[in-house]
C-alpha cells in the first residue's frame, strides 16, 4: 500500500493511537520481506467497525404471524465479517404457528454449507419439554434462529413450538459474507 504508516507514525504526544481515515494496514507481519500475499494483508477501513440497533422479531416456521411484544430490543457489533448480536424480546401475544424462529437479524449468515453458528439462549415462559433445554442456530444463508430443544444428558434434538407469551434473551456471534 503506498500510502501505510508506520505504527511510529499513528502514536501521538500522548501515546494515543491515531487511526487515519483510509484505516490501518498490517502488512507482511512475518518480516521475511517477500511480497504480500493475500493472507498477509489485513485492512481495517472505515468500514470494518460497526455498531447499532435492529428490531428483533419472533415468526412461526408455518405460518409467520404476528406478534404483541413488551420488550424488542436489538443491539449488534460488526467488526470485519464478524457480526456479535445481543437481544432481549418478550412476547405477550403470538399469532405465528409452527415452531419459533427468531427473526430479523441485522445481517445474513455466511452461506456454507454446515457452517451453523451457534446462540446462548435464555427462555422464560417458553413450554419445552420437561427435562429439555433450549439452544439457537442460525441456519447458514439466512437472518434467523431456528431454536431447538435438546434432553439433559443427551439424545435427539427437536424444535420449539412457538409459544403466544414467551420472554427470549440470546447472544449470538456469527459470520456474514
């Protein structure tokens, strides 16, 4: 890059980090100064960090329906091609049939085929089946959960029904194209 700057040029008086507005290069980092392949160069521009807020939204599989919410609260963080999503969503009413997704994600997964990111689920006032407990995949491709739930001590997964008043807190990290 014609333009890089040394790490010496980017710390200020104050020994504070000055990031130019082009981002910062690191560049041939295994210093045996041959050219610069692909996997040696990494530049963090203006568009490599990212964070905000989405509204999250629980659907049916079947029938996507619509749902009464007390609490819809999305906030994420993209750094790069990694996307970190924290959400809080209670329902109070529920028309949706089929099994629960949780929706509206502020990117789509990276589309490889068994590449499934996995969520830490919290659910209150969700029915599973006794002894379960609940686990969020996003299935690559698309912007949504699918959530499953999985006996204590093992065995066979199956889908969560969706539920008309359910209480829903997950993090999520994942990849996008």
């Amino acid at each position: 890059m014609s333009n890089a700057r040394t790490l010496a040029n980017i710390i200020n008086s104050s020994s504070e980090i000055v990031v130019p507005s082009g981002g910062i290069a690191f560049t041939d980092l295994d210093s045996s100064n041959d050219a610069v392949t692909a996997n040696e160069d990494y530049v963090m521009g203006q568009n490599g960090y990212e964070e905000g807020t989405f509204t999250p939204t629980v659907t049916g599989s079947s029938t996507a329906g619509t749902g009464t919410y007390s609490v819809q609260v999305g906030r994420y963080t993209k750094i790069g091609n990694v996307v970190t999503v924290q959400v809080s969503v209670y329902t109070t009413a529920h028309t949706g049939s089929g099994n629960i997704r949780l929706t509206n994600l502020p990117f789509t997964a990276y589309n490889l085929l068994y590449y499934y990111s996995v969520a830490s689920i919290f659910l209150d006032a969700t029915t599973l089946t006794a002894g379960n407990y609940a686990q969020g995949v996003i299935i690559p491709g698309t912007n949504y959960i699918e959530l499953y739930q999985y006996p204590t001590g093992g065995g066979n997964a199956s889908a969560v029904p969706i539920d008309t008043n359910s209480q829903v807190i997950y993090t999520v990290t994942y990849e996008v194209n």
